[in-house]
C-alpha cells in the first residue's frame, strides 16, 4: 500500500501534462516569490541600516521579534477566518496593507525621519497582515494543486527561497552601493505591483462557498477550538510541531547572533555577511532541486530527523570556531543543503494528514505553537550576545582557552554563542527522535 502511494505521488507524467496541470500555483509561486525577492531585500538592507546606527545586536533583532510577536499571538484566531474568507481576496487586501507599510518607510527615509522605532511599528503590522494571508496562501496552494505534487512542492518553495537568499545579498548590495535605500524599496514595490496584478487578474482558487458558509455561522473560539482539538488527538502532528518549535528556538538564536558576528568579528564585514548567505542560498538551491524530483521516502519521519541532526551538528561548529569567510561558508553549506528536504517532507506530512476543510485552522494553531519560540529565540540571542557572552570574551586574557577557541574582540561572543546553541540543537534532535508518536505517523500512511 505504502508503495503505491508513493509511486502515484510521484507519477506526474510527461512535463506537458505536469506544466498543465501544475500551471495555476507555478504562476502564483513565480510571481509571489519574486515580490518575496523584492521584500527580503528591503530586510537585508533595514538589518544593516539598523546595526550601522546602533551596533547592538538585541536592537537589530528587535527588528524580527516586532514582525514575529503579533504573528503568533494572533495566528491561532487566522486560520478560523481565512476558512470562511475568500482566500484569493485576502490574499489581496493583507499583501496591499504590507505594501502600504513600505511607502510610509519609504516617506520617512526621504524625509531624514526614519527611526528604528518606526520599523518595530512597521514589522508589527506586516506581522499582522502576515498572520492572515499566511494559512490563506496556504489553503490556496492545496486547492489549485494535485495531491501527487505535493512532494514537488515542497522543494520547489525552498528553491525559490534559496534563490532569493543567493540574489539578496548580492542585489540589494549592487542597488544599495550605487542608488541607496530608495532604490531597494523602489524595487521590492515594483514586484509587489507584479504579484499583485498576476493574483487579481490571472489566477482563479476555487472556494468552496457552503462549507465556507457553514463555518461562518460558528462563533470564532469555537472555530479555532477545532483546530486545537485535532492537534490534540492528532498526537503524531502534534510532536512534529512542538519539535519544529524548538529547533525554531535555537535557529533564531543563530539568525539573532549571525549578523553581528558577520559584521563585527575578526575576518568579517558586510561583504562576508553577503558572501556567506549567498553560499547558504546555493546550499539550500542545490537541497531544494534534489527535493523537487526525489522519490517520496519509505520513511519521511527518519528523514526529518536526520535532515535536522546534520544540520544542527555541523554548521555551528563551524561558526563558531572558524575564522575565515571560507570556513563559516562551509558551515553554511553543511547546515543548510539537507533543510529543503525536510521541510518538502514536512509539508507533504501536513498536506496528506490534515483534511482541506481542516486546513486553515489547523496551519494556524500550528503556526501559534511552531513559531512563538522564533521572537523568543531573536530576543534571547540579541541579548546574550550584547550581555551576557561579549562581556565573557572582553574579560579573557590573550592565553585563556576561550580566546584560543573563538578569538578577541567584538564578535566572539556571538562565535561563543554559536558553540553553545551547537549542543542546544543535538539534544533537541536527540530528544524528540524518541516520540512514539511521531513515529506512528508513518504506519498511519501506510
């Protein structure tokens, strides 16, 4: 039986028949992402503005823990409304909102009014907006696509995402040195305006008006409870979330602490920064296309595992001992090509388990209980590299271990920090590797 279904996953037939069918999200995924492109470059560019004003890397990761916080408090109420909104619509309006946003950063940065309490405000709302448009997008990619792609999918989204890591740094580096600030936002308004037109005017995600209707009539805890009671007798799905949450944990540790020591550590610099998540962009490329076209694994709960033990026990190693822009690009090759395919098998875990009807409020519980470690996770590291391991490395003496370790100056805290969250990372993996329940989710497929 486990055979057959992967054999009928993974049978798209000849590429024509593949782009036909696949045509709608190819055309919503391409155009989406590449406002995504426009969007992570105005990030990047912000990261640096914001760390070259305050040189502190808790004010910088600030900046995330803005756009995560309202994005989790509210996410487990967004799923019971984007199954009775019409998800093509939100999509519109929340990505409209976003854009606004952008203008009036735009405004006050030609005006010489830009502050960093201006972002927070900004990334609070783009939160927000996110909250709802995300479980939306996700609804609306299982309705326009064959359940024999979902396997695909999942590493095509990473490819697209691992493009934009590779191009960011190096565009938003270009457009910065040559045409400034406003030029970055320039463009990302421009792709906005692409996905826009494309997602209004060429793509049409079916709705299914009754059960919407009948959603609608339920109060709004009630509709979200029943996103928590299956989550609560789905205890397979459950685990797998609460696992992701932690590692999400130790990952925004690493993105909290990661620009700071790019930018300040012996070594590094802004052109480090850039090269370093160009390398980790390419790394996640490669993973992404070998994802998109493997076969469905007999096991894609070993898979997950494995895929996160590799990448917790290699990169930060690297990071943190390493001195050189070789050495760190190393570690992010190593840490970052086997993500694509976990995430591809998460997805498709999630797609084939959780009913469509389902969809929208079970993503956004998952979304509350996956993500609330992530501001936690970038206040955390912003604060412990500023007070708690740069104090450490500034009090060592020129022969301590500790200096001999992860060097002198700014920035070897953060390389510290990096060695710590090592052993943080393998014991989560180690940890959540013996959930029986997790692992039942693969006799429930087959």
């Amino acid at each position: 039986m486990n055979n057959d279904r992967n054999i009928k996953e993974n049978d798209g037939g000849s590429i024509g028949s593949t782009l036909r069918e696949m045509r709608t999200f190819l055309l919503l995924w391409l155009t989406q992402s590449f406002s995504g492109l426009g969007s992570a470059m105005t990030s990047y560019a912000l990261v640096i503005w914001s760390y070259t004003q305050k040189g502190s890397a808790l004010m910088t990761a600030l900046l995330m823990v803005s756009s995560y916080a309202p994005y989790v408090l509210l996410s487990i109420f967004a799923g019971a409304l984007s199954d009775r909104w019409n998800k093509k619509a939100t999509m519109l309006i929340c990505d409209t909102l976003a854009a606004a946003t952008t203008v009036a950063m735009l405004i006050l940065l030609r005006t010489g009014r830009l502050q960093i309490w201006h972002l927070y405000l900004i990334n609070g709302i783009n939160g927000v907006m996110n909250t709802v448009q995300q479980p939306a997008s996700e609804v609306a990619v299982t309705k326009v696509l064959p359940k024999k792609y979902y396997q695909r999918v999942g590493g095509l989204r990473y490819f697209s995402s691992s493009v934009n890591s590779i191009m960011t740094p190096i565009i938003a580096t270009a457009i910065l040195g040559l045409w400034g600030m406003e030029a970055v936002v320039a463009f990302d308004l421009s792709t906005f305006g692409i996905a826009f037109l494309t997602l209004a005017l060429g793509i049409r995600i079916p709705e299914d008006r009754e059960a919407a209707r009948e959603q609608g009539k339920e109060k709004l805890w009630h509709s979200t409870k029943k996103g928590l009671s299956y989550l609560r007798q789905q205890k397979g799905i459950l685990g797998l979330i609460l696992f992701l949450a932690s590692i999400n944990l130790v990952a925004s540790v690493y993105q909290a602490a990661f620009p700071a020591m790019m930018l300040s550590r012996e070594g590094g610099s802004e052109r480090a920064l850039g090269l370093v998540n160009a390398v980790i962009g390419m790394a996640t490329l490669a993973g992404s296309i070998f994802a998109s076209f493997v076969k469905a694994p007999r096991s894609r709960v070993r898979v997950i595992c494995n895929c996160l033990l590799f990448s917790m026990s290699s990169e930060n190693f690297f990071l943190a001992l390493g001195r050189t822009p070789l050495v760190w690009c190393i570690g992010g090759v190593l840490g970052w090509i086997a993500i694509p395919l976990m995430s591809a098998n998460l997805d498709a875990i999630m797609r084939l388990h959780v009913p469509e009807h389902m969809q929208g409020r079970v993503y956004s519980v998952r979304n509350s209980l996956q993500f609330f470690t992530i501001p936690i996770g970038y206040f955390l590291g912003g604060f412990l590299v500023d007070r708690v391991f740069e104090p450490i490395m500034a009090a060592q003496g020129p022969g301590s271990a500790l200096t001999r370790l992860f060097g002198s100056g700014k920035g070897s805290g953060a390389a510290f920090l990096f060695f710590v969250i090592a052993f943080a990372g393998i014991g989560v993996c180690l940890y959540f590797r013996r959930n029986r329940h997790i692992w039942e989710l693969e006799r429930q497929e087959s």
